[in-house]
C-alpha cells in the first residue's frame, strides 16, 4: 500500500514538471517563431494545462484501462470548477464580465452536454472521437477568428494568461531541451501514476473508476491549479476562470477525442449514472454564479469547495463500487 502510494506521488510529481517543462519550452518556442501572444495563450497555456490528463488517458485506454481513461477526464472537469475555482475565489473574489467567458462557458456545458449524448450507448466509439475532434477544432477555429477581429474582449484574457508563465528558457537548445524533457517527465510519470492508481484501487477493493474519478484527476489536475492560483493571488480573475474552462473544454473535446480514437473506450456504470451528471451540473451552477453576481464570491467558493468535499466522500461510499 505504501508502494502504491509513493508511486502516485512520484507520478503526480513527475506529471507537474512535465506539464510545466512543456508549456514553458512551447511559450519560448512561440515566442521565438513570432506566434501572437493570444494564439499562445489561447492553445499553449490554455490546452498545454491539459497535458498530464492528456498523456494519463491516452496511456490508460491503450493499457486497456477505459475506467480511468474517461474517469481521469471527467473528475478533473469536475475538480477543475468545484475544488481549483472554489480554492481561488476564496483566495479573492474572481470578478468577471459576462461577455468575456460567454463562448468559453457556453461551450463548456454543451461539451458536457455532447459527452452525454454520445456516450447513450454506454461507450465512445471512433465515430463519437470523431465529433469530439471535430467540435474542437471548431471551438478552436470560431475562437481565435472572434478574439483576432477583436470582437470580444476575451482576447485580452488569453494574452494575459500567456504572460502568466514566466522564466522562460532563452536559446534554442534550451528550448528543444525543455521541450523533450516536458514530453520524457510527462509519460514516466503516466506509467508511474497509473501503476500506483491500479495498485490503490485494488488495495481499498474500489474500481478503477472511482480512483481515476478523484486521486487520478486530482492528480493530473495540478497544472491548472498552479496556473489558476497564481493568477488568482495576482488579481487576474479572468485568467483564473479562463484557464479552467478552456483545460475542460479541451479535456472532453481533445483528450476524450483523442482517447476513443486510439482504443474504443466503454463507459463505466456509475459515470453513467451518477458522474457525468456532476459534470454537467457544477458547468451550470458555476454559470449561474458567474452570470448572476457577475463575480464568483469567496461564499460561492466556499459552496464548491463544499460540494467537492461531498462528491468525494459519495465516490468512496455510495458509488465506490
């Protein structure tokens, strides 16, 4: 048991610095081929957030592991909004305008909503990672065609949450170096962490699901909490809210996508019955938050902190089987 936990530790440990090597190698990158500030905030900090989620599933399904695969990615979304803004709102307030998050957030419930759809046969085939795949490249197309044309000020949004990652690597061999040393952390620690997750749930007599569903997605879930505590201890509340929603847009489009494309993926029970509607419900309630009070309040923090407290406490009860 002790192994098992020292593995997740040592995975977790070494998912962070991947993520973080990766981002950091791929903004310096950009920066040096004189991409624009926005494109880099909107794919490289925005997405790359998304990358331990993105190695674990992908190592997960091809290890014929489908529990943990979607598990991972459906317990981040849902982390990402009750536990990482629920933590930052009570650090400060996380004022917002509507218009800024409107496409962002509208698009995150309809992505949660498409999840439930095409997962009404109790599995993600091919043909549904096609349409994940394709309403991302949508989502990506429609919003960097609006923020290029200035039409909407989220723009702004993520250009700051490029400036966000400092410390960036200077030459060009210290940023391939960055680069391959991000990807090289990122799938040891996939393996590392999935050996001690499999472990863990076999020790406590849990599913796969249910520790992907937390531990897992806790876990691969630390870049956006870096990223969205530090914008909220700077004062940069849109960041904060941006950068979640664009890593839960890309975690069911992208990662979910890329997922069933590689291996079909079944559909574990209770994410059926009981997950996936979490998932959709906390999208809806942190809109509703945003839209009425124009701001996510240190007190509505403190409810969705609450409320990731109670569905870890039913993952290990209720539905831990």
């Amino acid at each position: 048991m002790l192994l098992n936990l020292l593995l997740v530790a040592i995975g977790v440990l070494l998912l962070t610095g991947g993520g973080e090597a990766l981002i950091r190698g791929s903004l310096a990158a950009a920066n040096r081929l004189g991409i624009s500030p926005l494109l880099s905030g909107l794919l490289i900090v925005g997405f790359g957030t998304s990358a331990p989620e993105l190695v674990v599933s992908i190592e997960a399904a091809l290890s014929d592991r489908p529990d943990i695969a979607i598990g991972n990615v459906v317990g981040s979304n849902i982390g990402n909004i009750l536990l990482i803004l629920g933590l930052c709102a009570l650090i400060t307030p996380l004022a917002v305008k509507p218009l800024v998050l409107r496409r962002d957030g509208v698009t995150v419930v309809a992505a949660s909503i498409l999840f439930l759809v095409l997962v009404g046969g109790d599995a993600l085939e091919r043909s549904d990672a096609a349409i994940f795949i394709l309403a991302l490249a949508a989502y990506l197309i429609w919003a960097y065609l609006t923020e290029r044309s200035g039409e909407v000020p989220s723009a702004e949004l993520h250009r700051a949450e490029g400036k966000e990652v400092t410390s960036l690597p200077k030459t060009t061999l210290w940023i391939v170096m960055t680069v391959v040393l991000g990807l090289v952390l990122l799938i040891a620690g996939s393996q590392v962490l999935l050996q001690g997750a499999i472990g863990i749930a076999e020790s406590f007599g849990v599913s796969e699901a249910v520790i992907g569903l937390t531990l897992v997605a806790v876990g691969t879930s630390l870049p956006e909490l870096t990223i969205s505590v530090i914008a909220a201890l700077r004062r940069h509340a849109d960041v904060a809210i941006g950068n979640i929603l664009g890593s839960n847009i890309f975690n069911l489009l992208g990662i979910l996508g890329i997922s069933a494309l590689l291996q079909p993926l079944p559909v574990h029970e209770r994410i059926l019955q009981f997950d996936q509607w979490v998932m959709l419900g906390t999208s809806v309630i942190l809109l509703f938050f945003l839209y009425t009070g124009r701001r996510l309040s240190r007190f509505e923090g403190g409810l969705l902190l609450l409320g990731y407290g109670v569905y870890v406490s039913l993952s290990f009860t209720v539905f831990g089987t």
